[in-house]
C-alpha cells in the first residue's frame, strides 16, 4: 500500500501527513505535561512549607547544557541532510543519541543518590511530583533515543530509495526532541532553583 | 547553489547563534538562583527566563517563525487549553470545599443565645 502526502504537500492543510501529525502529536503533550505542572503548582501552593536545596542545581544544570547541545546537533542532522551530507547527518545524529544517553547517565546518579538516602516518592509532596515529572520526561528521552537508534540503525536504508521521505521523518523526530528539550528547560528552574 | 541549500547554511548560522544563547540563559539562570532573592521574584526571574530560551527552540530549532496556519491554528487551541489546565489551581483556592466553617458554627450560636 502507497501512504499518500508522505513528501508532498497535501493541497488542503499545506503539510504533509507526518508534519501535520507530529504536531498534533507534541499537541497532546503539552497537555500531558500542562496538567502536570498544574498539579505541582497546587501541591506547592498547599503546601505548608515547601524543601529548598534539596536537588544537585549543579547536575541538574550539567544536564540543562547537554539537552541544549543535543537540540542543535538534532537540527543540525537534519539541516545536514537539506545539504545532501550524508556522512555529517550520520556525525550529528550519532552526536545527538551520545548527548541524551549521557543525561540519562546523570540522571541515573541522581536517582541514585536520592535511593541511598532514602529520598523515595513517598517520602514527601515534593519528592513525588519530583520523581513523577522527570520520571516522564525521562521515559521521553528513551523514546527519542529509540527512534535515532533506528534511524541510525536499519531505518537509514530510507535514504537510499527515497531520501526526502528520510529527511522528513528526521525532522519530525527533530520536532520531538526539542519538545523534549522544551520541557527540561521549564522543568529545571521548576524543579531545582525554587 | 540551491535556493533551499543558501536558505539552509544561512539557517546553520542562526541555529548555532541560538544554541549560544540558550547556554547563555541557562548560566544567568543559575547565577541568578545563587544570589538568593526573594521567592517571588526568584520565580518571575526564572520563568521569564524559561519562557525566552523556549520561544527561542520554538521559533528556531522547531520552524514555528514561519509555519502552516493549520499548525499555528492546532497550537492557539493547545495554548488555549494549556491556558485552562493552569487556571485550575486557581479554582482550588477559590473555592471552600473541605475547611471547617460547621465546626466553628455551634460555638458561635452558643454565644448567641
């Protein structure tokens, strides 16, 4: 079967499929992630007293700085791809997958830092919006991951028979990512300076 | 050259201009956090500051500056609705539900009388 409007644009929405999708897609997410923030903002606010310094601001901005470089190696994979550099698209995108494993490394010693000292989600208010909203967002990064390592892997074979139906998805999957990205850069000053 | 390819190594530029910028904004924000201000404008510092570096990653790195109708008209009903889910904290403080104003009331009617 031919999925139409895969590289075309159809002539109703101006879009292809898979653009207008994705969108729709990072739509619901927002909502998903909204109604999280709404619920920390009327835990916090209920609260009677809300811990300060509890998170390692240092780690926490490490990891702000990796998903920042991992957003422009992501569209600069893409934009290599407009260029018809295959071997810099491979470079960036390889870049990019090392980039968000290394913020689940750190991400790794910080959850474990927080099990030894017996800083479990149930311990405090603050500790399960903690542990709920970067647990989210750390599943979002493994998703992402597991695209790239597609298309690092068999799903690159796209470019040979239809390279612009491989670069679109690779945009796409670029359009996620900075939304993942988009997200730490709320859930960092949220969760560790205040 | 292609029109497309110029319009992309011109793009690279902003791309890795904007990529600085963000960098820039993370180490205000945390410089910001180390001088310890009053919680209030703590949070107006750092959430004017996330907002700038996520309109940054939204207009450049995700194309919003010059995108379809249909993706601004599906992100104004997002927004709208993002809009809602943040009002909802409002409601829970605005509303009585759940304090004690019938516990107080025996006490008082007994001074009445």
């Amino acid at each position: 079967m031919n999925i139409p409007y895969t590289v075309e644009e159809r002539p109703d929405t101006g879009l292809s499929n898979g653009k207008f999708g994705i969108w729709l897609f990072l739509a619901s997410e927002v909502m998903l992630f909204g109604a999280l923030f709404s619920t920390y903002i009327i835990l916090r606010t209920g609260a009677p007293e809300w811990p300060h310094g509890e998170l390692n601001v240092w780690l926490g901005m490490a990891n702000t700085f990796i998903l920042i470089g991992s957003s422009v190696t992501m569209v600069m994979a893409w934009a290599s791809l407009k260029l018809g550099d295959w071997g810099k698209h491979r470079l960036y995108l390889m870049l990019t997958f090392l980039l968000s494993a290394a913020f689940l490394v750190n991400k790794y010693f910080e959850y474990a830092a927080h099990w030894t000292h017996g800083e479990l989600p149930d311990k405090s208010t603050f500790l399960a919006i903690y542990f709920t909203l970067t647990g989210l967002h750390g599943i979002h990064i493994l998703g992402g991951m597991v695209v790239m390592a597609y298309f690092l892997g068999p799903g690159a074979k796209l470019y040979k028979t239809k390279p612009e139906q491989f670069t679109n998805r690779i945009e796409y999957t670029g359009l996620y990512w900075h939304f993942v990205d988009l997200v730490w850069i709320f859930l960092f000053p949220v969760l560790y300076l205040l | 050259m292609h029109a497309d390819q110029a319009s992309i190594k011109k793009s690279i530029r902003s791309y890795m201009m904007i990529g600085a910028a963000l960098f820039v904004f993370t180490g205000i924000t945390v410089a910001a956090n180390q001088v310890h201000l009053a919680v209030p404008i703590a949070i107006t510092v750092a959430l004017i500051i996330a907002t700038m570096k996520g309109s940054m990653v939204a207009s450049v790195f995700m194309h919003l500056s010059h995108e379809r109708k249909w993706i601004y008209g599906a992100l104004i009903l997002t927004v709208i609705g993002f809009f809602i889910l943040m009002t909802v904290p409002l409601f829970t403080t605005l509303d009585h539900i759940g304090t004690p104003i019938h516990v107080a009331a025996p006490a008082s009617e007994h001074t009445v009388h």
